[in-house]
C-alpha cells in the first residue's frame, strides 16, 4: 500500500482536523509533540503521512500530488485558485469575508466611484468587485493589520476575514457588504482521488457521516 | 554585463540522457498510432488566433502567446493540436476519404504565469478521428492510448471515462438557463459535493433530478457505477449516455484493454466543447492527468466541414515526470563509444570509424593533435570517466582499446 500524505494548515484548524480525525480511528501521536523538530510525521498503520504547512501553501502541495489530501481554510481556495477536488464542508472555523469601512464609505460602494480597496486576498476582492459588483477598485495588497488601512487612510474599504467583529469595532469599522461565508474544508488532489479512490471515498464517507452526527 | 546563459521561465533544455529518453518515448509513441494505421500531419507552430478562439480551443485567450504579422492580424503560438488538426483535415481531407486518422507531435504553448514550477513550453503527441460518429470510433482512440502508454513502459495507469451526455440530458429535464447549467457544471467539475447540494437548494427540481445531480459527483470508479447511473433517471437521452458507455466497456473488452478503463460521469471539460465521451489518464506520481480527450463533434462544424471527431493528446513531459516518479527505466541508448586519434593514427581512426558506422554503430570521434602520450593520457581519463564505455586510442596503424 502507498502513503497518502495529509496536508494540514498550521494552527487552530490543524489541531481541531486532529481532533475530528482521532473520532474517525485516525491517529498521529508524534505530532502532538510540542517540541518535535519533525517535518513529516508517519501512521506505520495506516499508511499516512501528515506534515504542517503554512495555509496558503496547502492547495499548492495538493494542487501538484506532493499532498494527496489537504485541509484548509474556504478563503485560502478562494484566493490560490487552485485545481482541486473541493470535497467537504468541515463545518468548523466559520467565519465570513467581508467588504468593511467606515459607515462614511457605504456611499462609495453604491455609486461606482473608482475607490481603494486593501485586502490580504487580492484575488477574492478582485473577483468581488469586477465580477459581482462590476465596479472598477485599485487594489493594495497587505500582509497583516488591513483594518489600519482605511484609519490611516491607505485606503476607503478592506476586504478581509470577520469573525466576530469586536476588532473592527474597536477601530470604528463596521461590515458594510459580506462577501462569502467561510469555513474549513477538505480538498483532494485530482488524480489521487482517481488512483486512490477507495481510501480516500471512504475517508470522506466517514468524515461525512461524523459532521451529519455531530450536527444533528 | 553578466553572460545571459539562463532561459526564461517556463522553457527549458532537454540534453543529454534526458533528450535520448524523450526522443525514445517519442519514437514509440509514434510506432502505437503508425500501428493503428494513424498518418502523421504537421502543422505551423503558430497560427491565427481565430483557429484557437474560445470555442474551438482549451485554453483562454489571456493565457495564449499572442503576436502580430506585417498586416496587423493577431497571431498565437499553438497553445493546444486539436484545432490545428481540424483546420488542416477540412481544407485537406475529401468527403470521400473520410474517416481520416493523423496523428501528431508536436510542441505547444500557454503562458501560464501564475503556477510557478509548470512548463509554458510542452510537447504533447495525439492523435485524431475524424468523420466517423460511432462507438467503435472512440474505442479504438481508449485502445490506442492504453497501447502507446504500455508501449512506454507505464505499467499503473488509469484511463478515466465520462459521458457528457449523461449530465446533458439531465440538465435538459431540468431546463435550467445556460448560466445555471454552467454554475452547476463548475461544482460538478470540482466534486465539490456540498455546494452542489447547497445549489440544488435553490432550484425547484423534482426529487428525482435532484437526487440525480446530486450523485453526480460520486458517480466514478468501476464499471458498476453505471448501473448506479441507469437507476437515477430514466431520460432517454441519459439511459442512451449509459448505453454508449457500456459499449464502449465491451469494445475496449475486445481490445483487450478493459483494466486500464474507469468512469466518472461527473468528468464535463469546459462548457459545451465535448459532445460524448471525455476521458483523462491518470497515474502515480505527476500530480496532474497525463493528458486526455474525447469527441467533438461540432468542432468540424466550425471550419465549414461537418464530421464527426475524436481525439486525444498526452503530454510527453507529464508523462516523462511520471516515469521518473516510478522509477521506470526508459531504454535509451546514448553513443558509448569513443575514439582519440592524431595526425599518425588519422588514417586508421578514420577508416575504423567508416566502418563502425556501416555497421550501423555510433563512434564519437577527438581529434587530439600531438603526442602518444597525451592521446594515451586523454583515453584515460575518458575510460575513468565513463568505465562501462569502450574507448580506443589510435597513433599508428590501428585503434587500440583501453584498459585501466
């Protein structure tokens, strides 16, 4: 039997996959280990491989085979646009992607005003306002902190991740458009899923069956 | 200024071992479809953007080559052979020669910049049925990929069937608008299960077609997921997709090539290109289907001739990754066999090499200027360089072999 190698984006989301795979039989008791300097960590048993990546790395290991199987954030997907099988809705780390601003700036977005828009997902905002709301933005790129953007005056808008909203608030920010709802997902590569049917079917059968459960 | 030895991104040298394998594959890639009684075509590498405008090509239009003649019309590199081929076949081919088999190699190109690490530049060898509608037809494409894959040496592979039919005439009982038959073909295309579900939601669709979209996209696998299919509805135009693919399942039977054969019916390709079958090879370790094809039977439409088409391409860089990935030998020769020589031993070196080569044997010829010494002295560190080549040294009145 092969490996199937698990890709997992670091942090939150990987340690609650864990969590939903140990329910399912699925373990990795080296990767608990807080200290480990461990790349890859190995289920003899089961024939699995997991390793940690940075989020917006995981469709990329999937998208060319170095992953069979990858667990990541919706906007993560979004925003790679990747060839990927997007086969299951975790249900866990739901949070929206939004248009916030000041309430001054919900004019703007009526009137087709040629604004600025800073988003840490150029791509999602892209598509959002030239394929959904058909208005011309310039968009400016940012690594972290967008919502200072518009207090600084960087920009009008952000697109960015809300979850509870309490540091937009902070910042007197508000949600003035919601772009998508988000949560975490499974994804497969296109051509594992075909040479690895069987496993990896039933793998989403069990997972599948785990979430009809735990949300019932 | 720094020496420019680089190439840009995308493109790349293929030398040595390297080229001697590809031009192996390539050498029985043609042999498979020579056997099949294909006749090779090539046409220009570049042509008018219109040959490969959206609906007769697979690749956007951003992501083509694009340049300009001395008249002004756009032109493009070839980023994809099958409208190449069917443009050539109309002009070329009469009625009364049809069906016309070709097959092709040949390189294309997509300026794809966003996916760092994929070629721009790719070789892909394929071949192309034209004007002949029928089962058999599609058969014989399935068989002659299954052979010329073989043929490389690939042992694990998967040729992976649909039938867009099938998907077609479901849509049709459900008369959805073509944008929302194209959303649902995205999810469909992307297995993503719970938005499709989610999509369904929305419409108003009888139970019965409901449940039907909604399996499409675990409709894959053995030959028993058409019975699964057949169960879902009884459209005829669906029940008729089914049939075709069973058929198909029994020719391929004939062809002895049923165990490299799978199905997923929820396989479409880009809207409204394939009008039948539609199928991709998979294998271990490239990451990405070999290649693929199926039948488009309006494609011909398209340049003023109506026939029927199938085809299919496979990419030769894939498929060498692939077989590099499994560790499959391709046999390859490289020339091992070397003759230093100078001015003394010129006669007799160029004589040996003379009759080497009537004989049909590679020989690679140093001319050495100088000394026995120094010939002796280069013989050796080419023997230590290469112990399993044979290499020979010649100062006098014949060649002599060198040993360590």
């Amino acid at each position: 039997m092969r490996y199937l190698t698990i890709a997992l984006a670091k942090g939150r989301l990987a340690k609650q996959t864990m969590e939903m795979l140990e329910k399912i039989g699925i373990f990795c008791e080296e990767m608990k280990d807080e200290k480990t300097r461990k790349l890859i960590f190995t289920n003899e048993e089961l024939k699995l491989r997991f390793f940690l990546a940075k989020a917006t790395d995981v469709p990329t290991y999937v998208e060319y085979g170095a992953a069979d199987i990858g667990f990541v954030g919706k906007d993560t997907i979004l925003e790679e646009g990747r060839n990927l099988y997007e086969v299951l809705d975790l249900g866990f780390g739901k949070c929206r992607m939004c248009v916030c601003g000041p309430e001054s700036a919900r004019e703007k977005l009526q009137n087709h005003e040629l604004i600025r828009v800073a988003s840490k997902y150029p791509a999602i905002a892209r598509d959002y306002f030239y394929n959904v709301k058909h208005q011309t933005v310039e968009i400016i790129k940012l690594n972290g902190s967008v919502e200072l953007a518009p207090i600084v005056g960087l920009s009008e808008v952000i697109v960015d991740i809300v979850e509870t909203g309490s540091t937009l608030r902070e910042n007197g920010l508000v949600v003035l458009e919601e772009v998508c709802p988000l949560s975490a997902r499974m994804v497969v590569n296109q051509v594992s899923m075909k040479m690895e049917n069987e496993r990896i079917r039933r793998l989403i059968e069990q997972m599948r069956e785990l979430i009809r459960k735990e949300n019932a | 200024m720094k020496d420019l030895l680089h190439t840009p991104e995308g493109v790349r040298d293929i030398y040595s071992r390297e080229y001697a394998e590809k031009r192996e594959i390539e050498r029985r890639m043609e042999s498979a479809f020579t056997r099949f009684g294909y006749e090779g075509l090539q046409t220009p590498s570049f042509e008018f953007f219109d040959i490969f405008n959206q609906e007769r090509g697979s690749v956007a239009s951003r992501d083509m080559f694009k340049f300009f003649d001395r008249e002004g019309n756009t032109l493009v590199l070839r980023p994809d052979m099958t409208p190449s081929i069917a443009r050539s076949a109309a002009k070329y081919v009469r009625e009364e020669d049809l069906p016309a088999k070709f097959c092709y190699i040949g390189n294309t190109f997509v300026n794809n910049s966003r996916y760092q690490g994929r070629l721009k530049e790719i070789t892909q060898a394929g071949a192309e049925l034209i004007g002949d509608g029928s089962c058999d037809a599609d058969a014989e494409i399935l068989a002659m990929v299954v052979e010329a894959l073989v043929g490389c040496g690939l042992k694990e592979f998967q040729v992976d069937v649909g039938q867009v039919e099938f998907f077609n005439g479901l849509v049709e009982a459900a008369g959805l608008s073509p944008e929302t038959e194209e959303e649902l073909r995205k999810r469909v295309e992307a297995k993503n299960f719970f938005s499709v579900e989610d999509f369904l939601n929305e419409q108003n669709l009888s139970e019965e077609l409901t449940n039907a979209f909604l399996a499409l996209p675990h409709l894959f696998g053995n030959i028993d997921i058409l019975s699964e299919a057949e169960a879902l509805t009884d459209h005829p135009r669906c029940r008729a997709a089914i049939r075709r693919l069973r058929d198909l399942y029994e020719l391929c039977r004939l062809y002895g090539v049923e165990n490299y054969i799978s199905f997923d019916l929820g396989m479409l390709g880009k809207y409204q290109y394939y009008t039948g079958i539609i199928f991709r090879v998979f294998t271990y370790g490239s990451g990405e289907a070999l290649g693929g094809g199926g039948r488009y039977d309006k494609l011909m439409q398209q340049f003023g001739r109506k026939a029927p088409a199938v085809g299919f391409a496979i990419s030769i860089d894939q498929l060498m990754l692939a077989q590099s990935r499994q560790h499959l030998f391709v046999y390859a020769p490289l020339c091992r066999e070397f003759l230093y020589y100078n001015e003394t031993g010129r006669k007799a070196a160029l004589a040996f090499s003379r009759e080497m080569r009537a004989q049909n044997l590679a020989l690679r010829l140093f001319f050495e200027p100088g000394s026995e010494e120094t010939l002796i002295e280069r013989a050796k560190a080419k023997k230590r360089q290469n112990p399993e080549a044979d290499v020979f040294y010649c100062s006098g009145e014949k060649p002599e072999r060198m040993t360590l």
